[in-house]
C-alpha cells in the first residue's frame, strides 16, 4: 500500500510539474525523453529498495537521493504552476461573472522559466550534498564554564563524535580525513555517542582498523545507539540477532574504545576525577528504551562533576535535566539535524528536526546544565548533506563563571 501511496504522489507531483516545460517547448521528443528520464528515476529506486531488503545501503541510499534531487525541484515547479492555476481560475470566474463567459487565460511562459530556474537550487544543492557535502567535516569548538569543576580538569578539551553509519560510507580517503581532523585536535578524551552502524556488525569489517587510529590521552569511550541493536532487520533467528549484538560490542573493543552500558568510568588527574556515565539507548517515542540511568550513575556521588554519554537528546529532555542526580553535562547525536538546514551562526539555525526534537543541534542549557548535540559523523539514508555538515565536537571545559 505505502508503494501505492509514494508511486501516486511522485506522478502526480511529476505529471503537474511537466505542464512547465510542455509550455515552453511542445516537441514529442522532450516528452519522450522527460518520460524516460523519470521513470529511470523512480525504476531504480524502487529496484534498489527491494534488492537491499529495505536496508538503507550505499546504492539504495544513491538512488534515494537522486529520487529526492528530482522530487524537489519539481515540488518547487508545481507550487510556482499551482499558484499560477489558482490567479487563472479567478480570472476566468471574473469574467464569467462579468458577462463575457468563463474563459481562463492561459499558462504564461514566464512563469514556467522562473519555476524552472528556481527548481534548480534544490536539485543543485541535493547534489552537491551528495557528492561534497557528506564529507565536509567541520570542527565546532565550545567553551563550557562550571564552577564546581575539579581544579585539574580547568582547561580539559573533550571531543565527541556520534552516528558513523559506517554502512553508509563509500569513500575511504574523505572517512580518513575526518578521522584525520578528529585526531588533530589533540583532545584529552574522546566520546562517540552512538549508531557505529545501520544495522549489522559486518558493516565495520572495513572501517574497523580505520576508526582504532581514534586516540586520545585519556582515552575512547563509547555507547549504543538505536541504530546498533539491529532492530531494523528481519533476522531470521533471535539467536542470530544476539550474535550480531555481541560481534558489535567485540568491535568497540577490538579499536580500543571502552564501551559504557548502564555503566561509569571515572577519568583521573592530580588527585582529581570526574565521572563519565554512559547509558544504553534511550529514546523518545517508539525509540528502543534499554538505558537504565540509575543503574548507570549508581555509586556516582552527588558531588562528583559527571559527564553522560547518552545518544537520544529526548532523554535528557524527558529525564536527565531534572533527575536528582546532577549531570552536568549530557552529550547526544542521533538527529544527524537531519541531514538538511540554513545554519548562519548568529543569524538563522534552522531545520525540519527541529520540529521532531527540541534539542538537535549544538549546545542547550536549562537547569544550570548542559547538553551538546552532535550533527553527526556520518549519514543515513539520503546520503549526503545540506547545509548541516558532518561535525567533530571539540569542548573546552573551564572552572568558574562564563564572563558576560
């Protein structure tokens, strides 16, 4: 049925989007060609998604995004070709009341080559998302003041990454780069905050040794993400998607990350210490629930400064931010800003995820604590990036007050 629904919506979208360039060439040989042209589109779609299983993979995830390149920018013509329908057929109503009969004008060809050349920015910018945009890793840098902060930990820098989807990748020199730009910040520590993969384990046999050349001083730690349990995937026993669980949790510590499940670690300095807790998956809505905060910050002392690795930002908007243990702060990725925004620092930050998630993207504080919500390292499903580009957080904690 949802086949069904998509076909439907993409022909009628595709069908009404046709009407501009009908008005500005009328050759059978530019229907023909329009005609085939879409139906490969969709064609390949359609194939790639039912040869992968419903998997999001690198081919099924190219032929999405050139689905979406295209359904854009006729999205874009059939609002300017809708607005335009809508003044004729009030102009025809008006003649038709004013005695000289119903007869609306017809399609004016301006219209149609300002649809077109406008329908161009989107499909342009799908592109470039696809072929550059995935791997245009950015470093953003944040200085977080605490008051209660170990004297020793004054100045510590922190990196985090989140949502690799190693099963998405399909170039090892841009992934190599990005680990590159991660390692050169030279962070005393290092959190990946969840979704190493789609779906299995085997996705990281060719990313593996590239992602252990993570280092830092004090260390990787690492949790689960959604995206890890393999819940996305008919397996074909409970049996085999236990083992595929268990080959994952080996991979976090065959790179010589310390993966953290309902569990803390404590990181140590002159005497001093601060306490990182790591959850499982906790997340929003129908999001697999299995983190247990309590379990994780047991035997964490009230008046220890603590650092919570927990991958889905809704748990510290349902949980954290007002639990009786205090957590400082609360690093989170899996909305990706999904994938697709306008940010202009200090002029516009914007995205569709921030009509799903409150916090999506970057650093939010309430109740004196703070979370930072990495866009991610990675990609899913379309596979490729607009204006919300691959990001390496780096976090500079300080003692005292922020000045004003």
């Amino acid at each position: 049925m949802r086949w069904l629904l998509f076909i439907a919506f993409y022909l009628l979208i595709d069908i009404y989007a046709y009407q501009a360039l009908r008005s500005l060439n009328r050759s059978w040989w530019v229907t023909i060609i329009y005609i085939l042209i879409s139906a490969a589109v969709i064609g390949n779609f359609i194939y790639q998604w039912q040869s992968a299983g419903g998997g999001f993979f690198s081919a099924i995830g190219f032929a999405f995004g050139i689905v979406l390149a295209f359904l854009l920018a006729k999205i874009v013509i059939v609002l300017f070709l809708f607005g335009e329908d809508i003044t004729r057929f009030f102009i025809g109503v008006f003649k038709a009341f004013s005695g000289s009969g119903y007869s609306a004008p017809g399609r004016r060809k301006f219209v149609s080559q300002i649809a077109l050349g406008l329908a161009a920015i989107p499909f342009v910018s799908v592109l470039y998302g696809m072929f550059k945009g995935k791997y245009d890793f950015r470093v953003l840098n944040y200085t977080l003041h605490f008051e209660d902060l170990p004297d020793a930990f004054d100045g510590y820098r922190i990196a985090q990454i989140s949502d690799v989807h190693s099963g998405s990748f399909d170039n090892h020199e841009k992934v190599s780069y990005g680990i590159d730009l991660l390692n050169k910040q030279e962070a005393d520590v290092v959190f990946f905050t969840g979704d190493l993969v789609n779906n299995m384990a085997t996705e990281m046999n060719d990313w593996k040794s590239l992602f252990s050349t993570i280092k830092a001083k004090d260390g990787v730690y690492s949790i689960l993400g959604n995206h890890d349990y393999g819940d996305y995937v008919d397996w074909s026993s409970a049996e085999a998607k236990a083992q595929n669980l268990d080959k994952l949790k080996a991979t976090h510590a065959e790179m010589g990350w310390d993966l953290l499940l309902n569990e803390h670690r404590y990181l140590e300095k002159n005497g001093e210490k601060i306490a990182v807790i790591g959850v499982e998956n906790w997340g929003g809505g129908h999001f697999k629930k299995a983190g247990d905060l309590d379990l994780a910050g047991k035997n964490v002392a009230d008046k220890d400064f603590k650092i919570l690795l927990s991958h889905d930002p809704s748990h510290w908007q349902e949980k954290v931010k007002q639990h009786n243990k205090f957590y400082h702060l609360t690093l989170s990725g899996h909305t990706h800003g999904m994938q697709f925004g306008i940010e202009i620092p200090g002029f516009i930050k914007w995205s569709p995820a921030k009509y799903r998630y409150k916090n999506w993207a970057g650093i939010y504080q309430e109740n004196e604590r703070y979370i930072n919500v990495n866009r991610g390292f990675g990609y899913l499903a379309f596979p490729g990036r607009v204006g919300i580009w691959p990001e390496i957080s780096v976090i500079e904690l300080r003692k005292g007050k922020a000045s004003a």
